[in-house]
C-alpha cells in the first residue's frame, strides 16, 4: 500500500519578510521513494511502502492589519491532489470559519478580521482534505498554531490616576516619598513595546523618580513646611525603554510635608500692659498673651507659667487648650492702698519638644507682664472676721457690753456710722452708739431664757451709703446665782408599817436654772423647827443627792397615815441661794419582802385583769345589795323591842351565816365596818348597854375587795374593854367561819358559862397557839373574873 504525503505550507508576510521559527519537529522528506523489500502474507508478493514527511513550523501574523485586501496566511496542499478538483480541504479549530477561512479548492487561509494580539495571542487550528466522491479522509488531520506578531499598540498606564503622600519636613536628601507604577499591555517578550522607564515631568529640584523602580525621592535637603507645605509631582511612564516613538502615560502626586517640631515659640513682644480693679474677686481673668509657633499639631501645644516677679503669689495663669494662649488671673484680693504695680515674668514652653532639633535653641520664650491695681470705692472693713462679747445677767439697762471697729480702706478714710440690723434683734434687747460701735443693753438679760443672743452689726460709709458691711456678734449672757435649788421631780414617797429603824425609804436629789462655772453642789437638811425628827430623817450623800431615813421601828396608819417632812435646799454659788421643799411620806402597808400594797381606807391598787366596765358593774351590785339590806334592816328593826333595859338582862345577839366567809352586817350587833375603816373607830363610839337615840344608823361599809388588816385594831379593842371598868359584860359574837352545824369547836361565848354552876376551865386555849393566848390569859387565870 502507498501512502502520499500532505505538505502544509504557511506563508504569514510582514513587509513581505517571514520570520520562520525553529521547527519544532521535523521528518525528513525525499523526493524518491524508498523501497523495502519483503515477503507479504499472500503468496510471498514483494511489497514497497514510502515514508511520508511532515514539517511542522510555527508562523506568526502580524496583529492590527490594516492593508486593503484580507492578509494572506498560508497555503494547505497534499500531493494527492492533482489539480482536478477532487479534493477538499477544510480547516477547523480557533476561529476557524470566522477569523481564518480556507479556499476549499486551493487550500488558500486567509484572515478575516484585524487580530488583537492583547486579546488572543495564539490560535491552534487543525487542516484535513477529503476526496470529494467518496468523502474519504485522504491525509490524518494535522495541526498546526498561528501566533499574533506584536506591535507597539497599548502605552503605558499607571495603577493610579492619582497617588496622594506625605513626608516629614525637613527630611534628608535620597528620602523615599512612594512608589508608582505603570504597566504595558504588549508582549514584553518581544522586542521593547512593553519596556517602560519613568521619568518626572514636573516637580524638579524638589523631588527625583528611579527611572526603573518608579520610587519617587527627594532631591532638595531640609524642606520647610512652613515655607510650603503642598508639592504636585507629575511622572511620566514611557515604553520602548524610553526611546523616540515608544507610547507614554502619566500620573499626578500629591505630596504634602507634615509637620514636625522645629520651632520654637516666640513672643511677638517683650512687654505686656494690663490693669485690674482691687476689688476683683479671685480668678478674674485680666488678659491673654499668645506666644507664636510656625506648627501644627501638638507640636504647636504651649504651656504658659509665670517663672518669677513680684507679683508671682498674686496672679496665676493658665494655658487655654483651644486657642494656644495664656490667660492672666487674679489669684488673691487686690490692695491698692497696699501695692499699685506687679510685674511678671511669663515663660511660653513647647510640651512636645524634638529632641532631633534641639540645637537649633531652647524651645521656650518669656516676656513681661506688668499689672497696675486700679482704687475702688471699697466698703468698710472690720478688724475681726466676728465678735464674740460676755454680758453678765443682771447688767444694768444703757450698760456698755463692748465694741466692734470698723475703717474705710480707700485713701480717703470716709467716716463710718454702726447699726444693728434689727432682723437679728427683734426684741430690740441691745442698741450701738452709731459714732464709735459701742454695744449697750436696752432691756433686762435673763440667762434662763435666752443664753446666747446672736446679732448683726453693720457699718456704712456716711458720704456713700452704698459702700456697708456687716459682721456677725455673738453675745454670751454670763450666770449669776439668782435661782434656788429645787426637788428634780415629784416624789411619791412612802413607809411600810412594819419599817425598821434606818431603813432607806427614798432619795432625793435637785436642779438648779443657774450654771455656775464649778458645776453645782447642794446641801440638804431639814428644817430648824425639824432639826431631830422623831420619825425621820435626811443624809446628804454629797453627790447632790440626799437620803430620807426611818428612825423607829413600826409605823401605825391608824394613827398617822401620812407625814410632811419639810427639807431645806443651798446651792454652793455666791450668793448662796435656797428653797424649802416638803416631802409627803404615807404609811402604807407592806408585805414581808417590802412591797407596798395599800396606804389608806379605801383600796390603792385595783385588782390587775378587771376592766372599768367590769368594776363598774361590781360597784352596781354592790350598791343594790346595801339598799337590799338597808331595807331589811329598816323593817326588822321597827319590829325589835328595846335593847338591854337593866344590868341583868345579859344575853348574846348570834347571828350565824352557813358558809365560810361573808358577815359583814351584824344588823343588832357589833358594826365590822368599824373595823374596817380604822380612821373612823374614835367617830362611832356607841355604848352596846344602852338603846341606842336612833333606831338605825347607817354605817359606810368598806368595798368587799379591800383587804384591810385589823388585827392590830383588835387587839387594842380587846386592851381598851378589858381596862374599862364600865364596860358591860356580854360577847357580840359574828362567825364568819362557821364549820357547820357538827362542828367540834366550842364556843367561847361567856353566855354559857353563866349557866354552869361552877367556874370553867379555860387553860386549854394556850394549847391553841399564839393567835389564842391573850384569850388564855384572859380566861385561863385565876383572877381573870376580877380583872
């Protein structure tokens, strides 16, 4: 089998000039076949086979066409074809029918369109040709590639249109400011179209561009910003290496110089003139110095003191933050009369200093200041911030206490008149002499009222009324010993009846209104008519109090129920001062241990747990249970026939209640509410032999819940009829704890015993214990009949 070469040619024409690159595979072609020699499979037949050669180059077209006709590319041609038009080729891959188009009969490739190499630099096509009655591939597809050839048709163009930086002032010549750079859109693989070098167009002698690097520099050494501060650097970008042709571009820099502290701040002048009234208050302001410094920033930031002068502990001043200045104040109140002139010395120092121009001087400046004092009407001045003045209490009315003093400080030394502003004395107790400040009293002084009186007085130049001051006067009222001694309270004082000799009952103490500067010291004693009480009496315990004693064993309400102890009371001032104050002392009646638990006839405490209602209601039933009995007595005793008609008629009136308790009305008998109320037994003194005047008497009944010990009462009872010759002899017997009517106890009556013939033996009452033995000795003697 024979087998034809394909033979692609590719012609690509600039100035009609190819440029032909290396092949990059390449097989021999020979214009004869070579012929091998072998055995075949049929038959042993000789068969021959020629080698097919194929040369596969790389062309290039040239980019931005511009001639009249379409440019011509290349030629695709097989040596089957012999020219009579069975072949067809066609051409397939990158553009391929739109870009590049085949003559299906010649094999012709022209382009179509004006390639752009900086949009597709390389295009990879495939040719193959087909018989045209078969349709049979004649040669295997080949491929081959069509580069763009690069022209010089894009400039330069930088990053940026514009590129904004800044430097420090003052920096050194070579000082990188920024980098710009610019890029071509040609192959920088051919030739020089995408070789770019910089080149600064405006901006010399200040600032230099590395022609390569694009690094913009500065040129000019110590550049001021406060000689300018803003520098426009145009640069240029320029292709071809910067040769005659190449295409530009440019780009603008903003450079600014910033600030850096260079300078030091400078008064514009040395001296400074400003005044003050003297009564400018502390902290006035009075004027403001700038010092001038060419920068910016906190490096323009100043801070202002006053280094020395005489007028240094007088003013202050202060940096104001805002405006850079120094502001002037007072610092202490002015005197003109004292000092008219001060001078300052004012120091302006930068707070940020560098220390990199420091030789360049000292970053401060100073300058005077002189403040003159301008006089004012000034009011009057007193000579104490207040005063305190003693009065005594008994002070005399017109009585000159003390004085306040007041000037003018102004050189003229206007007069002065005083007043008391009668806001701080309405009772208008004190008064001042207008000419010379002299207080006096006008109305008496009393300690015990009003001990401090606080008052004020003012003082007002006479040719200017305006000009007044005014000063506080505390005025203290001195004691004096005018008012005695007194009891400190009330004493509710009382004594036990059964008290002993010595025993403490009460302690007393005083006050006194005076105050005198030792502190107080009373004395206590009774009363001369009282010197040796036969009852009481009084201890000074030296300590402002006293002690109130007993001085017998034993006190009888029955006989005094209450005592006046009159006590007599000095203080310890000059002059001595006293008082008489009484002490009412009640018997009362006492428990064992001491407590107090009743001090008269009628009940002292009421019983704990009842309520007034319910006392009330006793008391109800209590007074229709008297009118019961009151009306019972009344009828029975019109009905009894007369008492006792002779000497022998002895009997006994028994009148006997069937429970333990009660009897407190013995309607024919001996009336027990005489023993009940002790005060009232000298009142009620009726002889029981006699029939009485009136037919009844009523008798004031003592309150069922009052406990009241007659014990004593009836003991002396017993003593006073035992030695009383007259005195009739028969019992009123009340039993008030009957035990019934099988009781085992005899009665004791003498009625009985009148009936027995002979006499009773009664020593059995001292077997009955104490409460029995003056019954015993009564009854159980041999002459107890006679007695």
């Amino acid at each position: 089998m024979r087998t034809y070469s394909l033979t692609v040619l590719l012609w690509s024409c600039m100035f009609h000039v190819i440029h032909m690159m290396p092949s990059q595979k390449r097989t021999n072609k020979h214009s004869h076949s070579e012929r091998t020699t072998g055995l075949s499979e049929n038959g042993g037949k000789t068969l021959h086979r020629t080698k097919r050669g194929w040369m596969w180059n790389q062309f290039f077209l040239l980019e931005e066409y511009t001639g009249p006709d379409t440019q011509y590319v290349g030629k695709l041609h097989t040596d089957q074809d012999k020219g009579d038009g069975n072949l067809k080729y066609i051409l397939t891959g990158d553009g391929a029918g739109s870009l590049f188009i085949i003559d299906e009969n010649t094999g012709d490739i022209h382009a179509a369109k004006k390639l752009d190499r900086e949009e597709k630099s390389l295009y990879v096509l495939r040719a193959k040709a087909i018989d045209r009655k078969t349709g049979r591939q004649v040669e295997p597809e080949s491929e081959f590639i069509i580069k763009i050839h690069d022209i010089n048709d894009n400039e330069p163009k930088f990053t940026k249109d514009m590129y904004t930086a800044s430097i420090p002032e003052m920096s050194g010549v070579g000082t990188s400011v920024i980098q710009v750079t610019a890029t071509d859109a040609d192959d920088a693989n051919y030739g020089n179209s995408a070789k770019v070098v910089y080149s600064i167009l405006q901006g010399q002698p200040y600032f230099s561009v590395d022609p390569e690097t694009g690094i913009i520099k500065t040129a000019l050494p110590d550049m001021s910003r406060e000689n300018r501060e803003q520098y426009q650097v145009v640069i240029q970008a320029k292709d071809m290496g910067g040769q005659m042709g190449g295409l530009s571009g440019t780009t603008t820099v903003n450079i600014t110089l910033t600030d850096v502290n260079d300078n030091p701040p400078r008064f514009p002048q040395s001296t400074y003139q400003f005044s003050s009234p003297e009564s400018a208050p502390p902290g006035t302001p009075l004027g403001r110095i700038k010092a001038n410094d060419p920068d910016v920033g906190e490096n323009a930031e100043i801070e202002y003191s006053i280094s020395n002068g005489d007028g240094s502990d007088m003013f202050d001043i202060v940096t104001d933050k805002d405006t850079q200045e120094g502001i002037i104040t007072v610092k202490k109140h002015l005197d003109f009369e004292n000092k008219m002139l001060y001078t300052l010395r004012v120091e302006a120092t930068n707070t940020h200093p560098d220390p990199r121009f420091l030789q360049l001087g000292p970053f401060k400046d100073t300058a005077l200041v002189k403040i003159s004092v301008e006089d004012t009407d000034e009011p009057p001045v007193f000579s104490r911030p207040w005063y305190l003045i003693e009065a005594d209490e008994d002070a005399k009315e017109g009585s000159i206490i003390g004085q306040v003093v007041a000037h003018d400080p102004d050189i003229t030394k206007n007069a002065i008149k005083y007043s008391v502003d009668r806001h701080t004395d309405l009772d208008r107790i004190f008064n001042i002499y207008s000419g010379n400040g002299s207080l006096f009293i006008s109305k008496p002084l009393d300690r015990e009222e009003t001990p401090w009186h606080n008052i004020t007085v003012i003082a007002t130049e006479i040719n200017n009324p305006k000009q007044s001051s005014q000063i506080p006067v505390f005025i203290r009222i001195l004691d004096i010993n005018d008012h005695a001694p007194e009891f400190a309270k009330y004493y509710e004082t009382f004594v036990c009846e059964n008290a002993k000799a010595g025993q403490l009952i009460q302690t007393v103490s005083a006050v006194d209104k005076d105050d005198p500067p030792q502190g107080h010291k009373f004395f206590f004693e009774l009363v001369p008519e009282f010197a040796v009480h036969p009852n009481f009496s009084i201890v000074d315990n030296k300590d402002n109090t006293a002690g109130i004693m007993t001085r017998r064993n034993g006190y009888s309400r029955s006989k005094m129920s209450t005592y006046l102890l009159p006590i007599i009371i000095f203080d310890n001032d000059y002059p001595i001062q006293s008082s008489t104050g009484t002490l009412t002392i009640r018997v009362c009646a006492c428990d064992s241990r001491g407590n107090m638990q009743s001090c008269n006839a009628e009940a002292f405490l009421l019983p704990a747990g009842l309520s007034t209602g319910a006392l009330v209601a006793i008391l109800l039933c209590i007074i229709i249970l008297l009118l019961v009995v009151l009306f019972t007595a009344l009828k029975r005793q019109r009905k009894k026939e007369p008492l006792i008609i002779s000497k022998d008629d002895v009997r006994d009136n028994i009148v006997t209640y069937n429970d333990e308790g009660g009897g407190e009305e013995d309607t024919q008998a001996f009336d027990i509410g005489t023993l009940r109320n002790p005060e009232a037994r000298e009142e009620s003194k009726m002889r029981r032999d006699v029939i009485p005047e009136t037919i009844f008497q009523i008798r004031r009944t003592a309150p069922l819940w009052e406990n009241i010990d007659v014990q004593d009462f009836i003991h002396r009872r017993l003593k006073e009829n035992d030695l009383d010759p007259a005195a009739p002899p028969y019992d009123s017997l009340a039993t008030y704890a009957y035990e019934g009517n099988d009781s085992i106890a005899n009665s004791l009556s003498s009625l009985e015993s009148l009936t027995t013939e002979g006499n009773q033996d009664y020593d059995y009452l001292s077997d009955w214990g104490p409460r029995f033995k003056k019954l015993a000795d009564m009854y159980g003697g041999e002459d107890s009949d006679r007695d």
